[in-house]
C-alpha cells in the first residue's frame, strides 16, 4: 500500500538555471548531484517537506532521452496565505498563469505559474467551506 510521496522528477534544460529556481525561490536545498554518463541528477530538499524531493534530470547522450518517458503535469505546494504568496513571488519575478487565484473544491485558493524549465508548479490554499 501506498504510504507517502517520496519524490517528484522534472526534466530540465539547464540545471544551474534550475537549482538556482527552486533554492533561491522556493527554498529547497541541494542533497545530491550526480552525473552517470546518461543523465545529470538533481535531487533537492525541503525543510517543511520531510522525505520528499525534487530530482532534477538534464538528459547528456544524444538518443532515446529520458523525458520520453513522460512529463510531470504540474508540482503543487501548499502555502498558508495565497494572497501574500502571491505578492511575494511576483515580486521575485514570478510570472502567474492567472491575474487571481481560482476557487476550488472545499474553498480552497489555487494558482499555476511555470518554473524554468516550462515546469508547471502550483501554490494551494486549503480552506474548508463553513
């Protein structure tokens, strides 16, 4: 059975310009790098996130690449304040998909942006309807 999410995998085009995205913005921290020949890896942590990472794949051989595999729809994480969220990352830079956040199941706020590499990522505002 089914008892957590350990990881998520991004292909990406530029891995500096990646690792600089995700630790200067959203505050992971860089675990292990590794390079087979094949393929560059990435695998970011987070201090609010226990036993989950992001791994960062940069494909190196000409060929069968591994994003061919498939691509990852979009990564979501769950701020406690939207609407600061919001302004907070625009003013790094961010560019959001929507001028406001949607409305959801169970009240919850949401809204998409994209990260460096065309990556769809997604900020969740939980809140139950009274």
């Amino acid at each position: 059975m089914i008892k957590r999410v350990e990881h998520v995998g991004i292909i990406v085009s530029d891995m500096e310009g990646s690792i600089k995205f995700y630790e200067t913005l959203l505050d992971f921290k860089v675990r292990v790098r590794r390079n087979n020949g094949d393929k560059e890896l990435t695998f970011l942590s987070h201090q609010g996130l226990p036993g989950f990472e992001i791994e960062l794949i940069r494909d190196l051989q000409q060929g069968v690449q591994y994003s061919e595999y498939g691509l990852v729809n979009h990564l979501a994480f769950v701020v406690e304040d939207i609407e600061k969220a919001i302004s907070s990352y625009r003013q790094s830079g961010i560019v959001f998909e929507t001028s406001e956040p949607k409305h959801g199941i169970n009240g919850r706020k949401t809204i998409r942006f994209r990260g460096p590499n065309g990556e769809m990522l997604q900020f969740v505002e939980e809140r139950m309807e009274d």
